[in-house]
C-alpha cells in the first residue's frame, strides 16, 4: 500500500447513527458519543481477487459525525452574518489506521461535499480540537478550516467545553450547558466571580451526591449521553450541586 491513501478506494456515505454511535464509543478517544445530525460512514472499496468475478466489498473503515453547534455565539463567532442554522460541527472523527496518509484530509473534504447536498443552508463548519490530549486542529487547517484561536481564552465559542471546580488531581468536569443552566453566564471572569462568592454554598455532600446518583443511574429518565429526560441536566453534575432537585421528586 502506498503512503498516501488511494482516494479512488475511499467512498462516503451517510450511515445509521447506531452504526456511527458504536464506532465511536469504542474507537475513538472520548469514547463518548454526542449530539448528531447526521454521520457519515467512510468505506474502502476490498476487491475481490478472482479471474470470473469483478467487484469489491466495502469495508466500513470510519466515521464523521455533524452535530447542531449548540453555542449560542457559534454563528456569530465567525461572521455576524451568520446564525446557528447556517452553522454545522463537525463532532466526531475516527479512522482506523493503515489506509494512507491523507485519508482524514480527503474525507474531511467529501464531507463537506456530501453536507452540501444534504444541507444546503450549512455555509460553515465548526470543529473544536482538544489540546488537553495534544489535539492541535492540524488536520483541520489543512483542510482549509480557519483557525480561530485558543477557546480557553474565550470560553463562549466553544459549546462543550467543560470546567472544574476542583484542581488536579480530582478534577470534577461540569459540561457547559450544565455551566450556563446554573450560573447563567459562559464568560470565564463572570464565572470566577460568582464561583468565589458562592462556592461555600454551592456543593452538596458527598453522601448526598452519592445517594442522587444512584438514583439516577436506575433511573428510567437517564439518557445514554447521562442527561435527564425531564429536565435535561446532565446528573453527574446536577446532583454534586446543592441546591438543586430531582423534576420526579425521586431525590
Ligand atoms: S433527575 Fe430524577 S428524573 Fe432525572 S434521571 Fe435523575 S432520578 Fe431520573
């Protein structure tokens, strides 16, 4: 096999979401799935050796997966001509290793191609790279994303981001739209204040936390992405926090 991959093997097209879902879960590095709008499966074309018989098998090698960008300054972030239903991110990417150099830059590309079609009103993606595991969003701007800086400086572009209000080694991630639903604010000076004046009152117990959570995790409400159905909270952080209560009355 060449070094490069042989793009005339690689196809693209959409795939189930449970396909896509237990890819990622068990591939890629979160091994967490996520919102998604629609997945796209990356197949390599296997050809049959045979003297009679032609054709190939296609072998499901990879996914990308588009989610809605759920921040409210996604669209604004980039142009102010823009709004969140012109605006796409790309959530997942997995592909097994082994095909060739540029297969993440040339499906990226067929992606978008693919988007265009299925999403007319899509005019930008949006991807977010995660340098907590060394992720700098190369690959991305050698696909002609543009880079639009360090999210931790500005924590309003990126919509899943989380924080912790402990410091290494127990750290205690609470995801953004947890963030916003209690403190009403993403912008990281705001949060420092509120969390400063309030801390003493925010944490419940940890026996309490304990006793919600089991509740939760036989809960019949609980999705798998661990929100609640009823109220939406995602309970790993909802129930740590003191004030705060189950939509069932079952805590
Ligand atoms: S908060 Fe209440 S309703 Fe929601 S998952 Fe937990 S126990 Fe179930």
């Amino acid at each position: 096999m060449s070094e490069y991959c042989d793009t005339s093997l690689i196809y693209l097209q959409s795939v189930n979401k449970n396909v896509a879902k237990t890819l990622i879960e068990k591939n890629h590095y979160t091994h967490k799935w996520t919102l998604c709008t629609i997945a796209y499966g990356i197949y390599y074309k296997d050809y049959i050796e045979s003297s009679f018989f032609g054709g190939y098998n296609s072998k499901l090698i990879g996914v990308l997966v588009y989610g809605q960008s759920v921040g409210r300054s996604a669209g604004t972030s980039i142009s102010p001509l823009l709004n969140n239903d012109n605006v796409m991110e790309l959530t997942r990417l997995w592909i097994e290793d082994g095909y060739g150099k540029n297969i993440e830059s040339y499906c990226i590309a067929e992606s978008f191609r693919l988007l265009n079609v299925d999403f007319p009103n899509i005019k930008c993606v949006l991807s977010y790279a995660d340098n907590e595991v060394g992720h700098a969003g190369t690959i991305y701007q050698a696909t002609g994303f543009l880079y639009q800086g360090d999210i931790y400086v500005d924590l309003a572009k990126m919509p899943n981001y989380s924080i912790s209000l402990n410091g290494p080694p127990n750290y205690d991630w609470i995801h953004s739209r947890s963030v916003y639903s209690r403190w009403k604010t993403h912008s990281v000076d705001k949060l420092k204040e509120r969390l400063a004046s309030a801390r003493q009152g925010i944490l419940a117990d940890q026996e309490t936390a304990v006793k919600r959570i089991t509740i939760c995790n036989t809960c019949d409400q609980l999705t798998s992405l661990r929100n609640c159905r009823k109220c939406g909270c995602f309970v790993d952080a909802k129930t740590k926090l003191l004030d705060t209560s189950c939509p069932l009355n079952k805590w």
